[in-house]
C-alpha cells in the first residue's frame, strides 16, 4: 500500500521517532484520513494517539490555548 502525507508517518515509527520521544509533543492521527486510506488503529506506532476526526481534536485544543502547528 503506498501512502504519503502526515497519516503516512504514524505508521512508522522510525519516521517520527524523534517526535514520539519528545515529552512536549503528542502525535495525532486523524480517524477520517486513516478509514480514507484504510489504514487501521493497529497499524499506527506506539505512541500514536487516535481520535476520531482531527478538526474536532484541533478546536478542542484551540480551546484549552494550544497553538496549531503544520508542518
């Protein structure tokens, strides 16, 4: 299966390693993007935290005063 793009990095953990090792960092992976690609909760990298649709996530983060970053 060939996947690009961010939901193509929680799938290895190698790629976002450094990431996953900073405490001051939470790696997110979106249910919609992942259900489009068919990629499933099992596959993501330990470390990897699920959520159902990430612009829910995103607003509810904005909320409680964390910034948003694209990388």
């Amino acid at each position: 299966m060939y996947l690009n793009g961010g939901i193509a990095a929680v799938t290895q953990r190698n790629r976002i390693k450094p990431l996953l090792e900073n405490k001051k960092v939470q790696v997110v992976a979106c249910g919609t993007s992942m259900e489009a690609r068919n990629i499933q909760k099992d596959e993501l990298a330990p470390g990897v935290i699920y959520v159902p649709a990430s612009l829910k996530e995103i607003i509810k983060r904005m909320q409680e005063g964390y910034i948003y970053l694209v990388l």
